[in-house]
C-alpha cells in the first residue's frame, strides 16, 4: 500500500488519448503547424500572445514565448482602440513580477 492509500493510481491523472509514446495526438498536431509567434490571439483588442501573459501575470509563459522568438516590443494592432504594449497591459493590471521582469528585459 502506497502513501495515500489503495485508492491512488499514477495513471489516474494521465490524459486518456495517448498513443504508445504517451502523448496526446492532438498535442503533436498543433505544436507541428508552422504560425507566426506575434501574431495577435485576441482579435478584437489586436493584442499577441506575449501581451496577452503580461496582462494574465504569466511569467513563465512570458519567458517560454521570449525562448521561441517571441519580441517584448510589440504593440496592438492599429484597428484596437489603443496601441498597448506589454508593459502598458502589466502596468494596467498591477502584475508587479512581470513588470520587473520587463524593465530588466528592456
């Protein structure tokens, strides 16, 4: 009998549609097409994925999308009603780590 009890499986938690290799199809499908990384995600403020985790507070999503190209000096796009930078969406929010975070980036 394990730590917690007969009840716990390892496999309990693990996704359900996996191939042998334990990944999800799905998983391997997206991370296959071939997207641009500033591209916006939110389309009806113009803003990317990089903005999008300065404003959520996501830290390290900030410095996983930074490792794959993504630039800290991104703008919205020209059709949202403010052109918000990063740092202008943290600020907003009041997400003090992420805010420091891109001052020692700039």
């Amino acid at each position: 009998m394990g730590i917690r009890g007969d009840k716990y499986s390892p496999d309990q938690y693990a996704p359900k549609n996996t191939n042998n290799d334990g990944v999800v199809p799905e998983w391997k499908q997206i991370s296959s097409q071939k997207f641009n990384i500033n591209d916006p995600v939110d389309l009806k403020r113009g803003i990317n994925a990089y903005a999008l985790a300065a404003e959520l507070d996501k830290l390290e999503v900030l410095h996983y999308l930074e490792l794959r190209g993504a630039t800290s000096d991104c703008v919205s796009q020209p059709s949202s009603k403010y052109m918000l930078t990063p740092l202008m969406l943290a600020v907003n929010t009041w997400n003090v780590r992420v805010i420091e975070y891109l001052f020692k980036r700039v």
